[in-house]
C-alpha cells in the first residue's frame, strides 16, 4: 500500500488512528503490529510470513545471543543470526543476478529464478539485523516481548521504504511513549509536506523524466532536462516518502531519525553523502565501515574499507552491474576529495556546488539506466553526442511545460523556505498569519493532493525495489 | 512577571496545534467517512466510462492480489465529489503549476484538444496493412475504384502554431499515401480550418463540411451534389469529449445537423447484431445520451446500409471509416443508390466477406490521422 494513495489515506489510515487512539496503552504495540502486518499483506500477501519468520528467527537469535552475549556460543548465534538474513536477503534480492552473471561468464544455462522481490526486504532485513548485533555488542538490552519486536521491525510508517529505524534509536520509546496535540500536529506537518513532495513534486517530474523516456526526439535540451528532473525527482520521491514516515511516527509517538538534509547544497561528495539518506550511510558505516577498521588502519586497508562499504552500497539499492558500479562510482570522488580536492572544495564559493550538482546528476542517471549502455547514451547526450539536435519543438514545449515545476523543485530543495517561514515566525504579526493560515494551506494542500490522487496515473515509488 | 509570556507562548502553541488537528482531521475523517458511505456511482458522464464496482472479495483474490488491486482502482472511481476534485486538479495544475497540459488535453484559441504526438510508424504501417488486406480480399477481382482520404485532427490546425507538440502532418500525408498506393489519395486538408471542428470535441462539425462532400463526389463520381440543406439545431448543449477529459469548466458547443428531402427519405439498415434493423440517418434518442455525436448514424456501428430511393444511378459506395465519418456519409448519399458503410473497429475485416457482398462498388476508405497514427483498433 502506498501512503499517497487513497486506500492507505482513506481508508487504512482513519481506521488505525481511531483503533490505536481507543484500546488501553498496553495494546496499542499490538495494534501497530496487527496494522502493520495487514497493511504489507495488502501488496505482499504472500510474504507477510516471510517476514514474520524473518522477524521471528531474529526473536529468538537475540534471546540466544543475550543468553550467551560474553560467551562463544553468543558469537556463534550472532554469525547464524547474520548469515540467515543476508541468505534470505541474497536469495530474495540477489539470486537470479548471481545466477544470470555465472551463466555469462561459463557459457552454462542455469534457469533464473524469477522470485518476485519481497517490498522492503532490504529495509527490514536491516532493522533485524542491527538488532541482533546491538545486543551482542550490549548497546541494547534484549526484547523479550515478540509483539514489540516485531512491532519495531514491521512498523507501517518506516516499514517498506524506511528510514531504517534501528531498535536502539526507538527502544524506550516501544516501551513507554508520549502522545499529545503537539505531536500529532508536527506529525500532521511532516507528513503533508512528505506527501506534497511526493504528489506534487515527483510525481510531476518523474512524468518529465517519462515524456523523456519516451521520446523519439532527444536532443540536448531533452538530455539536460532529464538528467536535472530525474535528481530532482528521486530527492522528492525519496525524502517525500521519509518526510511522511517521519510524520506518521510522531502521530504514533516514535522520533525517528532524519534522513536527508538538504543534500543537493553540499559543496562535496563526502558532504552530499553525510546529507543523503542518513540512516542507510549511518547503518553501513556502524556496522560495516568501523567493525572493518574503519580509517584506524593502514592506508591501503582504508581505501579496501572504503571500496567494500560503496561496492555494498550500491548493491544494497539493486542486483546490477549499473548499481555496483553508482556505489563504486563514489569511491573515485571520495579518495579524490580526501586526498587532493576537499581543501579546495572547501574554499570554493560557487565551482563546488557546481562540481557537486553535475557529478551527482551524471550518478543518477547511471543508477536510472536499464543498462550501462543506456547510461552511456544518456551521458553523451548531455555533451550533444547521439543527439536530435539541440533543441525542439517538442523539448522547448516540455521544458515549458515544467518549468514552473522545476523552479519550485530547485528552491525546494534549498533551505530557503525553511529559512522564510521561521523569519515569519519570528515576527508577532507574522506568527499571527502562519497561525491562522496554516490550517487553511495544509487542508487546501491536502485537497489538491487529493485531486491529483484521484485523477492521477503516474505514482510509483522509486525506493520501494530496494 | 516572566511567566506570562511563557504561558501565552504554550497558549499559542496548544492553540495553534488544536486548530491544526481539528482542522486536518475533519478533512481527513469526513473524506474518509463519505468513502465508506457512500453508495456506487456506475457511470462517469464526463470521462464516458462505466465506474470500477467493489471487487469480488474472496480469499483466491486476496491471496493473488486481485482484491487489492481492483480495490485500489474501484477507491479511485468512487470517491467523494470526485467531478470537483478533478476539476481541482484541471485548475492546479494550469492555474498552480504552470503546466500547459492536463493529461494531455490543452486549451487554446477557445479550443480544446488532445496533444497527438509523436507520429507513429508502426501505427501508420498497421493501418496501411488493414486497407491493403482489405483491398486484397474483396476489391482488387471486382475490379473497385478505390479512394483515399485522410481527415486531419484538431491539432493540425491548432498545436504547432500555439507551441504544442504536433506531428510532422506533411509526412504523414505523404507516407500514407504511399503506402495505400492501392487508391486514389484526395486532399480534403485544403477545404478545413479550425472553426470546421467542435470546440470541445475532436469531430468536425457536419454544416461545415457540405464542401468537403462535394468535393470528395466530383472526385469520385465526377459531378458533385448542390442539395441545399437545412441546418438545424439540436435543443441541447453539446459537451464534447474533452469536456469531460479536461475536467474544466467550458462553454458548450452547439449541435447542428443538415437535413433535405433525401437525407428524410434514405432508408437506413444496420447490420451490427448480423440481422437487418431499421435505423435512421439521425438518431434523435442519442442527443440526450452520453455523447450526443453519435446522432450521426448511431454513432459506433459496425455496418449500416443507407439506400436513397430518389438516386437511380444504381452506383454504390462502400465506405471505410471511423466516428468523422458518421457526419460526412449522409452528405454523399446524392452521388449513390446504396452505401455501405463499415467501421473494422468493430467487425473484423476477415468476417466482411459473409457480411458485404462486394461486386465492383466504388470503395473509399476515409479515416482521421487520430486512428491512423493509433490503428490498433483497426481489425
């Protein structure tokens, strides 16, 4: 189910808020868990059991490795509790690329696999995951209540296209949280903006990127407009969506953590990263980059740490070459910035966002393309190579017919409404507007997006592969 | 002293929360409420479709997903106010967004249109192969006299010129009519220009169109007609088929029709349930219905025989053509004793045979660029 849709806003929504505002505190772990399960089973009915084993086989791994934390046996249970998951992870997720890339290279036939992908595995695989190992390492004390488990890890708001939500970052807050008006108005003000990114926003020039897609005519313009539409695009769908679960969590009393933070006006690629999807770089970095020995080892084992975490990075967001190598493709500006660039990135006024901008667009389109031949084209097209010219009639009119849009996404997507709004709101009159226009604006918000929803066609999410 | 304005401060605050809850809350609960509620409409008048029902629940369609699914379209189709909600979205995405198109209907110079766009080879080939198998099957022995003619849409008139999308017509034109080499090609593009089409409808209107008729008789039985016709009104508004596409508020169109001693005395005979039935050249019950061009010969049909008792030539026509044809036939039934018309959108063109009995009729095929450049209809 799609939180910008009307089935989830409806239908499903109003019914767990009036359910889980009812029953007595002790049940309402319970009644996010049960909303939870139905609210996977409606796209995936077939794999809420998987994830219930999933949720399970951590359950009783992290009793296990509690049992035995200073012991062998709790090393013993926590490798078990790794390897289970990357298996169901690797045989979900992974299987038929391993086994497309071994037919390629023996020449052999082995029939693919063609498992349709579980939504979300790679989130709440994750979730159960850093469970296990945080109570191994003793930073969180075992939960031996499976509701609450498993009502961390399924929980609907964070459940299919994250954050990942770690169980120590929500810990106290699955045992005793708050609920008040303050909350739930944040939580209502989060999740308007999330979905009117999304709605408004993405959708809108994901359709760009289509009309692009589609074209017989591309030309340079074309190649341009693509290329800034599709950054634009993922940033909105991606940060719209964590925007909404954020949201949904402060209406159900959970903090979760940020996960972008204006990333588009970094001056660095090691900047870009520390702003773009916080919880997954943060998770690699815990439980990967540090345990690996992070950069306290020898230069040559640093760059290998570094090369490992990327090369995992991006096969985290697909099974394709054409995401390994976007992970990779980071590792180049990285040692590049660390060992030569970042002190000038640093002093730079305009060239770094400039550096930042073109670098990042030419990423996503390879993490967009099919195939890295299509990246290839897509990135030649943008220096007028394999082009239908310049521009077009057809270019010109959906650069026009955009343009608007993009204006808003590009200011968007920069801390100046932010900046505005808490300048109004330092004002006394100022507060007074904000005051009573805030209603009014996030009713008359939610309405348009409802119109959009109703007589809209183009609304999937990018993340939900992942 | 210092606590008052903390106090106001939460004051505020709470207020300002409140407000919000109360606000939002209604909002979302009342829309969902009305969901729940609300009994199901079966028909859309603007969009001219039949509404998604609730899906048949049961657990094979649970477990394949099919509930869910249709669920989610059928919450689509059903929802609260939904005309006004899709006009809100017409109005925002124009009016807020900039956007010059809505679901790819634009409106300029009072008109309202669809952007055709790109032109599509593949469509044009698969329509040429139609008329060609056509011609194969039934008029090439029988020795036919075979004409083409391609109604150009809106959009040539309308899109280039206001900065729309717009298909290279030229090129069409020109790779048609190579390609249906098979038949005569008559220009018509020459005797229309925007003001012979609906405001809010793709078709062109029939009282503008008397000189394309005549002019497609000269060509194809070398005199053409002078009947003077009547024109007279329908007494209702015509909404046309962007109307309810673009979902916005526009002034309707008026519907008129031509009328003479022979259009009265044609007699008219559809074929569409494979027995003969009685029919007319206007068909009045079909103005109040969902779209009220198809008073031409009853809109959709797939084979209607107009014979015209006053002509006694004993020269037939068979006609191959989409809905513009509908308003264009009655205005050559002067030229013939019998017409035959067909439309293989909805009878396969392989059947025809058991249906039409072809002897040498002349034989013209008239479709619009819209079906071409999308033939997959064409069977």
């Amino acid at each position: 189910m799609l939180f910008s849709s009307i089935p989830f806003l409806f239908y499903f929504l109003p019914v767990v808020l009036i359910i889980y505002f009812l029953v007595p505190y002790s049940l309402k772990n319970a009644v996010l868990l049960l909303s939870s399960l139905f609210f996977y089973g409606w796209g995936e009915s077939k794999y809420v059991f998987l994830m219930l084993v999933v949720i399970a086989v951590g359950y009783v791994l992290g009793l296990l490795i509690g049992k035995y934390r200073n012991q062998k046996a709790g090393k013993i249970f926590l490798v078990l509790a790794v390897v289970i998951d990357i298996a169901v992870l690797g045989y979900f997720k992974y299987a038929d690329f391993f086994i497309s890339n071994f037919n390629a290279v023996t020449g052999m036939q082995v029939p693919l696999l063609k498992i349709a992908l579980p939504i979300g595995i790679s989130f709440f695989i994750f979730q159960i995951l850093s469970y296990d190992i945080d109570v191994y390492r003793g930073q969180v004390a075992v939960q031996k209540n499976p509701i609450t488990l498993a009502a961390y890890v399924a929980m609907f708001p964070q459940l299919i296209a994250g954050p990942i939500v770690r169980y120590i970052d929500v810990e106290k807050q699955l045992r005793k949280r708050e609920h008040n008006p303050e909350l739930v108005a944040g939580g209502i003000r989060r999740f308007m903006i999330g979905l009117g990114k999304k709605i408004l926003l993405a959708n809108l020039l994901g359709e760009c990127c289509a009309v692009f897609r589609e074209s017989s005519e591309k030309t340079n313009l074309f190649f341009w407009m693509y290329g800034i539409a599709y950054m634009l695009h993922i940033y909105f769908d991606f940060s719209g969506y964590s925007d909404m679960a954020i949201g949904l969590g402060k209406i159900f009393g959970f903090h979760f953590m940020e996960n972008f933070n204006y990333p588009y006006i970094s001056k660095s690629i090691t900047e870009f990263w520390r702003r773009w999807h916080i919880s997954l770089g943060s998770w690699f970095r815990d439980y990967v980059y540090i345990p690996l020995g992070g950069n306290r080892v020898s230069k040559g084992r640093w760059i290998f740490n570094i090369f490992m975490v990327w090369f995992l990075t991006g096969f985290w967001h697909g099974a394709a070459w054409n995401f390994i190598i976007w992970g990779l493709y980071f590792v180049v500006f990285l040692l590049l910035e660390k060992f030569w660039l970042g002190k000038y990135l640093e002093r730079a006024k305009v060239w770094n966002h400039i550096y930042v901008l073109f670098f990042i667009m030419i990423s996503f389109m390879i993490f967009d393309a099919v195939s890295m031949q299509e990246a290839g084209k897509n990135i030649a097209g943008l220096f007028g190579i394999g082009t239908e010219g310049f521009v077009s009639m057809e270019s010109i009119y959906y650069l026009k017919n955009y343009l608007l849009i993009f204006l808003m996404a590009i200011i968007g997507a920069t801390p100046l409404p932010k900046k505005i709004y808490e300048k109004i709101m330092n004002v006394p009159a100022g507060r007074k507007v904000v005051n009573v226009m805030e209603p009014i604006f996030l009713a008359g918000l939610f309405l348009i997006i409802t119109a959009f929803l109703v007589d809209g066609s183009f609304n999937p999410f990018l993340y939900f592969r992942f | 002293m210092k606590s008052k304005p903390v106090n106001e401060e939460k004051r505020f605050i709470f207020h300002r929360n409140f407000v919000l809850v109360l606000v939002m809350g209604v909002v979302l609960f009342g829309l969902s409420v009305y969901c729940w509620l609300k009994p199901e409409d079966k028909f859309s008048e603007s969009e001219r479709r039949v509404l998604k029902s609730f899906p048949k629940l049961t657990a094979e369609t649970i477990i394949n997903g099919k509930f869910m699914k249709e669920f989610e379209d059928y919450s689509v189709d059903q929802f609260p106010f939904r005309e006004e909600f899709r006009t809100l979205k017409a109005y925002a995405s124009y009016g807020l967004l900039g956007k010059k198109d809505n679901n790819g209907i634009y409106m300029t110079e009072g008109h309202l249109s669809k952007i055709e766009y790109p032109m599509q080879i593949s469509m044009l080939d698969n329509a040429a192969i139609r008329m060609e198998e056509i011609y194969n099957l039934y008029l090439r022995d029988e020795n036919s006299k075979c004409y083409f003619s391609i109604v150009p849409d809106k959009n040539f008139y309308l899109a280039k010129e206001n900065g729309y999308p717009a298909m290279d017509y030229d090129n069409l034109f020109s790779y048609m009519k190579e390609k249906v080499d098979f038949a005569k090609y008559i220009d018509i593009t020459g005797l229309l220009d925007l003001q012979d089409y609906y405001k809010t409808d793709t078709h062109w209107r029939q009282e503008e169109i008397v000189d394309v008729a005549q002019f497609l008789q000269k060509e194809m039985v070398g005199v053409s007609s002078d009947t003077k016709y009547e024109v007279k009104e329908v007494p209702v508004p015509f909404y046309g088929v962007y109307c309810g596409q673009s979902a916005l508020s526009v002034e309707p169109d008026k519907l008129y029709y031509l009328e003479s001693e022979a259009l009265r005395d044609c007699i008219v005979t559809s074929y569409d349930t494979g027995k003969p039935l009685p029919t007319n050249i206007y068909n009045m019950e079909k103005v109040l219905g969902h779209d009220a061009y198809e008073m031409f010969l009853s809109g959709t049909s797939a084979l209607q025989v107009i014979e015209n008792p006053k002509v006694e030539n004993q020269k037939e026509l068979i006609v191959f053509r989409d809905s513009f044809g509908s308003s264009l036939v009655p205005l050559l039934v002067d030229g013939y004793s019998k017409i035959t018309v067909i439309d293989i959108r909805y009878v396969q063109s392989k059947m025809l045979g058991n249906l039409v009995d072809f002897h040498g009729q002349d034989t013209l095929f008239i479709y619009s660029t819209i079906i071409l450049n999308n033939s997959m209809s064409l069977r």
